[in-house]
C-alpha cells in the first residue's frame, strides 16, 4: 500500500470516528450547548441525511437528531440490495451516494472475506458495480454508515443523538414550529424543519393531518389499494388447516389468523404492511456467529411454519441476496418468512401511536420472530433433516452491527403514517395516467405492498395484502406532496411520510427516492429561509432551477 493511500485511509477512518464521536456528545453533557439551528432535521435515515447535507452546504446552519446513533436508516441497517427500478433517477446526493460505494469497492481492501473477481456482479435489476455509470446498488452495511459518515462530516452538520417527546412534541406560534422536545428534556430550536423520521413522528407533533393503514379504492379512483384478496403473490400453499388442533374449529384459530379478510376487495381498513428486519447472514466459518434460539421462544408461534412445511413448501423461508464480502440481505422471502405479519397492529394500536419504549418491545416481537424462525429451521425436528441441512450454513455476520450483537439497528418500518396535504400523490400518478405539478424528483419501483394479514379462507390459513405491480416507466413526485396544509404548518417538510395514498406509498417508499426528496427538502428549507418564505410560498420556478443546478432529476423527459 502506498503511503499517499495510507493516509487517505487513515484520515477517513479519523472522520468516521470523529461523527460517530459526535452523536454521543450532546446526550454526555450536563449542561448541554443552546440546539439551535438555521435548520432541523428529525430523523437519522438516509433522507435525513440527504436533507441536511443540502441545507449545509446552501450555507445554513443545521442540527440532524439522531434516534439511533448511527447514521443512514434502512440503507445501513442491512438493505443492501437497493430498490431502485431505474437508475435514471438517480442524481445529486443520490448519485453521489452511490457513486461513492463504488469507488469505495474498488479498493481491493475491501475484499478482505471475498475477492472482487468472484462476486457476482448483479444487484436488483441493475449491475452491482456499474462500470458505466460508476455507480453501486449492492453493498455492505457498514459501508454505507460508513459512506454517510463523510457526507455529514465534510458538511458540517452538527448531530444531536435524542427522540421527540412524543406527549410534549413540539412548540408552536401560530402555524410555525418554533422548537421540538426530545426526551430527555432537551428542546431543539429552529426557523424550517423536516421530518425524516419513518414514522412521522414530527409532523403528527406539529398537528399536520395524517393517515395510516388503507384508504378504500373509491377514495381516489384507484384499483390496487385497499383490501386485495388473497390471489397475489408471497402467499401460503393450499392446504394449511387454520384451527389449532386440526379438523376441529372448536379449538379456535390459530395465533394471528383472522376469522376472514374484514371486507371485499377494495375497501379500506386500519392495517399496516408487515415490518422486519433485513438481517445480515454469512457462511463464511470465520465471521459467522451461529443462531440461538430466542429466550421467549414458543414452539406454537411456528405452526403454520410446520404445516406449511408439511404442504409442500421446501425452500423459500428468506432471501439470500448476496452482498460483498459472502453476506446476504435477507428479505422476506414468502408466505411464511421474515415478514411478522399482523405484528405491527392490533385492533387498538398501531405501530405510530405507541411509545418509544412500546415500540421497543414490538421491535424486540420482530426480533425475536425472525431468530426463531432461523433458529427452527436449523434445529427443530418437525423441520425435515434436508431443509435443517441447506439453512445451518447461515449465521449471523459478526462484522456487522458490532454494537448490537450483530443485528441491525432499524426495524424496517415499511410505512407507517401518510400526511393528507392539499395534494396527494395516487397510483395513477405512478402509472403516468395524471399530471404531476411541481416535480422534485423521481420514482420507478414496483407498486409495492407486502401482507397485511392472515385469515381464514375456504378452510384454509392465507396471506393478504401482498402487491407488486410494475411500472413502465419512472414518474414524477410533487413538491405538493412533501409540503403540509398551509394553515397547520409553515415552516415543516415531509420527504418521507408525504401526502400519498397507500398504494403510491409502496412505490414512493424506496430508500433512493427518500434521498431524493430529503436532497430537495433541505434546498426549500434553505430557500424558505433566504427569502423569508413559508415553504408553501417558495416559487417553484426558482426551486427548480436550483435542483437542476445540483443535477436532481426531475421528469421523464429530463434524463
């Protein structure tokens, strides 16, 4: 190694412990420092960060609250097979993202498990390693902290580790935010601010209107929201009797199955999309740490896992997406996989309107769930000995989420709440069929739902919920969208949780799309505060001309 890289190496590792340093600061103080900023940014994910790497480097002053400790959300929390749809997208601190994954992997460095030259170069629908466009859809975790880490640094952005007192939230004048509370007391006090937390926990502070769950089809004249039926995809095999002692429905259901789907298809219910985690598996013998069986393990939980092993079903419990270094994103794979199905609701709760420490314990539910699943599968003797064979080889990567026992940080929040703003974004403008005004970027993944439920159905246990339906080509997302109802709030943007409908939401969703819209937050908050603007009054022709300036993709036609 030369010594000008061992330099470079050594000053990026400096940068990376300097931030990771800096998270932990302000909770360590006693008498903390005023948190005060031009701009506030709630939430650690990769939006977040997207959001306030634009506003300092517009030249204000911003603070990012960091629930987490680390930095990047879902995207270093084991998504590593990036849902991207169309690269065409991609532009500014998205791209420059991506861009910089892959020139970090032509460090052969890197390759420290598994060399270059054996890695198959395949990523979700696009190169892992495109050559063309330099740019990497497939990744590590910790590389992409570890990516995230830079771009927060040489920005300046000062981090602040917290949660939002979800009772107390924020203080307001009029319809402007003035400082939200975290916790621990502490209140964080800004001119804009911007939610970029999966749940939407700031702009329910704030009094912004919101939704969860699924609006009926009628709603907005569209074909794939609402209850769906159990006829589309991840779905159980037939056969799988739904009582708990089979043939006899005196004995009652079984845990989580639903006596039916709760109305025809189409119509709206209060259900959220099931959550888990994208653990990081390996079967490399050296940094493979084996799996234990989850101390509140319950043999019960598994049962349909059983009988639909019992069905048919012989593969299929989890993806093994292969990232570098012999380590997998492993997604839900089928009918019966990682997903929790129903774990993130009940008839009088949902995941956003618990506690923290409420959704602590859930989060532990999910947990707990996915490490017996593998745990059965490896181990239980109602498994057949093919299948306890083909899955003993994966353990969990011990080069990963070194600090939490090797799991990831996010529990991935698939959706949660929805704003309802003056504008909502719907399938059709997913599909090209209407007008989208004021673009500030773009999506192109799948419409995408995963189950919601399980019920009973002609006798039998089955999935519903479950949705992908493709796109032709990429659209356009509303700068309406992003932007609350002028008389609840002035001086907030939602890159996330933005005014959409379910349906759209699933394709909206996708971790390149929340760069995208948080790159574009952070630039109408900026403006917003140059001009002394609301961010419902910002000109769109000048934000405009601003994105395009900093190569966001706006239409279609623009790439």
């Amino acid at each position: 190694m030369t010594f000008l890289r061992r330099r470079c190496l050594l000053l990026l590792t400096v940068l990376g412990s300097l931030v990771s340093s800096a998270l932990a600061d302000d909770a360590r103080l006693s008498t903390p420092a005023p948190l005060t900023a031009d701009v506030i940014v709630y939430g650690d994910a990769s939006g977040g960060v997207a959001a306030a790497v634009q506003a300092a480097r517009m030249g204000k002053s911003v603070i990012l609250v960091s629930q987490f400790g680390h930095l990047g959300g879902m995207t270093s929390s084991g998504l590593g097979w990036t849902d991207i749809g169309n690269s065409s997208i991609l532009g500014g601190i998205s791209r420059e993202f991506y861009h910089r994954l892959y020139n970090y992997y032509q460090d052969d460095n890197r390759w420290n498990i598994q060399p270059r030259s054996k890695y198959k170069n395949l990523g979700q629908g696009v190169p892992a390693f495109d050559e063309e466009t330099e740019l990497a859809s497939t990744f590590e975790p910790k590389a992409a902290e570890w990516v995230f880490d830079q771009l927060m640094f040489e920005a300046g952005v000062r981090i602040v580790r917290g949660r939002i007192d979800l009772e107390k939230g924020t203080t307001k004048q009029g319809t402007r935010i003035v400082a939200l509370h975290l916790e621990d007391g502490r209140q964080v006090s800004g001119k804009m601010f911007i939610d970029a937390s999966y749940e939407g926990d700031l702009l329910a502070a704030a009094g912004v209107s919101f939704t969860t769950g699924r609006e009926p089809n009628a709603k907005y004249g569209e074909t794939h929201n609402g209850v769906t039926g159990p006829q589309h995809g991840n779905q159980l095999p037939d056969g799988i009797d739904p009582f708990v002692v089979p043939g006899k429905s005196s004995s009652g259901l079984l845990p989580g199955v639903n006596p039916d789907m709760g109305g025809p298809r189409g119509t709206g219910d209060h259900h959220l999309q099931a959550y888990c985690y994208r653990m990081v598996l390996t079967d490399v013998p050296e940094n493979r740490s084996p799996i234990t069986k989850p101390t509140n393990y319950r043999e019960e939980d598994y049962e349909i896992l059983f009988r639909a092993i019992e069905a048919g079903q012989t593969g299929a419990f989890f993806k093994t997406d292969m990232m570098p270094n012999r380590k997998t994103d492993s997604n839900n794979a089928s009918g019966i996989s990682t997903d929790f199905i129903g774990g993130n609701y009940g008839d009088d709760w949902n995941w956003v309107t618990i506690s923290h420490a409420e959704r602590e314990k859930v989060a532990q539910k999910h947990r707990d769930w996915q490490l017996g699943l593998l745990w059965t599968l490896q181990n239980h003797p109602r498994v057949p000995e093919n299948i306890r064979k083909s899955t003993s080889r994966w353990g969990l990567a011990k080069d990963e989420f070194e600090d939490n026992n090797y799991w990831p940080h996010n529990i991935y929040v698939r959706e949660a709440r929805r704003m309802v703003s003056d504008f909502v974004m719907t399938e059709h403008h997913c599909r090209g069929t209407a007008e989208v005004p004021e673009p500030i970027g773009m999506g192109a993944y799948t419409l995408d739902s995963h189950n919601t439920q399980r019920f009973l159905h002609k006798g039998m246990v089955k999935n519903e919920g479950d949705i992908q339906s493709r796109l032709k080509a990429p659209y356009s997302i509303s700068y309406r969208a992003i932007v609350p109802p002028a008389d609840e709030c002035e001086n907030l943007l939602v890159p996330w949780s933005l005014s959409a409908s379910h349906i759209a939401f699933g394709s909206i969703r996708m971790e390149p799309v929340f760069m995208i819209l948080g790159q574009s937050a952070g630039t109408a908050a900026s403006m917003a505060i140059d001009d002394n603007l609301s961010v419902q009054e910002v000109p769109y022709e000048a934000l405009r001309e601003r994105l395009v300036e900093d190569d966001q993709r706006l239409t279609p036609s623009s790439n």
